[in-house]
C-alpha cells in the first residue's frame, strides 16, 4: 500500500491520532516535528498533578500500542515514519521525572530525540526484535525511560 496523504490521515481518528495530530506527515523529520507535538501537550497535562500525568502517560501508551499497530498494518510497514504517535509518548515518559520549565523541557527534547535517534543497547535490540504496536511503542518508551534517569539526576544534583 502507498503512504498516506492528508486526506487518509485527515478522515480516520485513528490513523490521525497515530500520525501525531498530521505531525507525521512532515515530510522531514516528521518524529521530530511528532515530538514538538508532545511539548505544548504535555505543559497541559502536567498542570492535572504526577497522578494525573502518570494515568494519561500509561492510558496513551496503552492506546498507542493498537493505534500505531493498526496504522502500519494499514500501511503495510513495520514502523512507519509518519506514525508518531510513539515519540509524543516517549517524550511524556522523559519529562515524568523533570521540573516543569522551559530549560527542562527542552533537555527533555533533547535527549529523548539523542536516544529515539541513536539507539543504544537495549532500545537498539527491541526496535530489532519486537514487532507490531508494541515494538513501535517498546523504543520509544525505552527511549523515554532513559531521558528520564537523565533529567531525574539532573534535578536532584541541581536543586540539592
């Protein structure tokens, strides 16, 4: 099956939802562009507390794991690039455990999209091995996960 236009994108609430809102459509970088995406979003979903946040963060990972599924079964494609759903939730996984501010949310930027991109061991072995929506979701979490020991120990060693 070809890519998807605007028009596909635009119709179906689930392959919008998995192409980040039409972030993925950028035709540069659209992970990137998808992870933009995530910052103003998740400077609004902090503001409901950690409970709140932590909820929305595992309910849209959950959510992901049938929505980026389904789209690149549509697609016909392992891991789309246009699908970006994954990196809007990857980016709420490295921001759960930085102070809210404009520095730590661009750090948070930074080295999710440095892991997301790079792949070092293990993220590196479940973009190889796990498929379907969970091996889209699996990454980019894991890329998250690392971004956040970062930005954890980055805040207890500044505000000690």
């Amino acid at each position: 099956m070809k890519p998807f236009g605007a028009r596909e994108v635009f119709r179906n609430p689930l392959h919008l939802l998995a192409f980040g809102f039409g972030a993925g459509l950028s035709p540069r970088a659209p992970g990137t562009v998808g992870t933009l995406v995530a910052v103003p979003l998740y400077a609004l979903v902090q503001l409901g507390g950690i409970g709140f946040y932590a909820a929305v963060t595992l309910l849209a990972f959950l959510a992901g794991i049938a929505l980026c599924g389904y789209t690149a079964r549509r697609l016909g494609s392992a891991d789309p690039a246009g699908v970006v759903w994954d990196e809007i939730v990857g980016y709420f996984i490295s921001m759960i455990a930085a102070p809210f501010g404009w520095v730590w949310m661009l750090a948070g930027f930074a080295l999710f999209r440095l892991f997301d991109i790079w792949k070092p061991w293990p993220i590196r072995l479940a973009d190889r091995r796990v498929k379907g929506g969970f091996g889209i979701m699996l990454d980019d979490a894991l890329a998250g996960i690392a971004a956040a020991i970062l930005l954890g120990l980055a805040a207890h060693f500044l505000n000690r």
